[in-house]
C-alpha cells in the first residue's frame, strides 16, 4: 500500500489497515503476533480503567487519547477474530448498528433509518422498559439460533448471560436487578438495610472463630448487600467506592503533608497521633 492509497483512507480505515500490517506473519510486529483473544484481555480492562480516569479527572485531552487506545483494542479483537475465520470489523460495527436501530423503534419507526425525523413521544424511563423487552426479545432469538447449551441445571436461567469478567461490584448490581426484575426483591429500603446488618453480625462471628474460609464467604455477603443498598437508593456502587479512595487518598495525603511540614515523619506517630489528623483533614473538608 502506497502513502497516497493509506492517506486517502477514512481515520477508520487507516486504523484497520495499520492493525494488519502489526499482523502481518512476514513484516509485523513480533509482540502484536504473539497475541490471542484470550491473551488481550487484561489490556482491554486497562485501557477501560484508564478511559474512565480521564472522566473523573475531567482530562479531555487524556480522554482523546485513552479514547483511541481503546478503540484500537477493539480494532485487534476483530482482526484476530478475522484471521481465524469468526468476524471482522465490519461486522463488529454492523452488528452494534443494527442493535441500536432495533433498540430505539422510537427515533426509528419500524426499524428503518429512513424513518428518522419524527420527535420521540416516550419518557427517557420508557425507553429503558423497551430495551431490556427488546434485549430480552434478541437473547431469545440468538438462542433459538445456537445450538442448545447445557447449563448447570439444563434449565434456562435470567442471570445465563451476565459477563464473569465484569467488576464484581457492578455484576452484583446486575444480579440483584435481574431478579428483582421477576419478583425476587425488597419493596422497600428498610429490610435491605436490615440485611447488611444480619451480614455484619454474621461476618463477626465467622472472625470470633477464626475460621477464614468462613470469613471470606461472609465478607463477599457484606459487600453484596451493601450493593442491593446502593441499588435501592440509585447509588452506583463503584462510583461510590472509587469516591470513598479518593476521600481516603486526600486525607492521608494532607496527612503526609502537614506532618513534612512540622518537620515529622508519619512513621514516628502512633495512631491516635494519625486519627487526631484524620478528623482534621475531615474538619477541613477532605
């Protein structure tokens, strides 16, 4: 491929070039060879860490960046996938734009872009009650299509299709809404706070025991209901905890800070010392 041809590409299609040029078995580069779709995974949760830290720092120019990082993970997987017969780009970027066709019938009427130009009539709560029918509708039908798979109880469960790979707080958040989406929930707040404190308890007894298998098990049920809490009140729980790091970076960093300052090293306090700090830094508003 000459400059003048790689130049008048689209910026996409310069990316997907550039990707099987990194593949190529005769003049690519070794590491990019060496990688699976198994083998990219860890990248790819990198990446998305790094794309949502430049969010929370409100780093647009880092945000950019990160941005396209992740986008060239998606680029690898579908050339991968492309070399090794299963999909390529094309139909990665295909499939997501039928799906949100099919997901908004609202900006779409019967399913045609064409039809686009008649102002929705729904409320933003509606159309997250038609897309999960519309989802539910779509794993129906892709299972209809596959070869039937054996689960561990040969029955069909609501929770089949959540990821294991996401971050456990936010796949329990998942778990919880798929079966209250079916019946299997609190109404109200009060028994959900309720449970986190029978979990408490039972975690104190498990560590009165010293029995650390037990512990383990019972500290998941914490962290579990202090999710269905978060899902109550429409907290997210990861936005939560990543806040809570950062409250408890700010003060021990102030911490650090103050005791450089008079000439002091954290290493010298005892902890009263440091929990006398702490509610200083918390007066402050850290």
């Amino acid at each position: 491929m000459t400059n003048i041809e790689f130049e008048h590409k689209t910026a996409i299609e310069r990316l997907v070039a550039l990707m099987k040029m990194l593949r190529n078995k005769n003049f690519g580069c070794p590491w990019d060879l060496e990688q699976s779709i198994e083998s990219l995974i860890p990248f790819t949760l990198e990446e998305v860490y790094e794309v949502v830290d430049a969010i929370e720092k409100k780093d647009m120019v880092e945000l950019e960046d990160e941005l396209g990082d992740l986008l060239f993970q998606v680029v690898f997987y579908a050339q991968i996938a492309q070399e090794e017969g299963l999909f390529n780009f094309d139909d990665v970027a295909n499939a997501i734009t039928n799906k949100l066709v099919r997901r908004h019938p609202h900006v779409f009427p019967e399913g045609e872009v064409t039809n686009f130009g008649t102002k929705p009539k729904i409320s933003s709560d509606q159309v997250v009650v038609n897309w999960e029918l519309i989802k539910k509708e779509e794993k129906e039908e892709k299972l209809a299509r596959k070869t039937s798979e054996s689960t561990a109880n040969g029955i069909e469960s609501v929770l089949d299709d959540i990821p294991r790979a996401m971050p456990a707080l936010e796949r329990s958040r998942k778990i919880q809404r798929r079966a209250a989406n079916v019946g299997f929930d609190w109404q109200e707040i009060l028994p959900v706070v309720s449970k986190i404190k029978e979990e408490v308890e039972e975690l104190e007894e498990a560590i009165s025991n010293g029995n650390s298998a037990a512990i383990e098990s019972e500290l998941g049920d914490v962290l579990f209901a202090a999710v269905n809490i978060a899902r109550h009140t429409n907290v997210d729980p990861e936005s939560a905890l990543r806040n809570a790091n950062s409250r408890f970076e700010n003060r021990f960093k102030w911490i650090e800070a103050k005791l450089q300052t008079d000439g002091k090293s954290i290493t010298e306090m005892n902890l009263q010392q440091l929990d006398q700090l702490w509610e200083e830094a918390k007066f402050n508003g850290l």
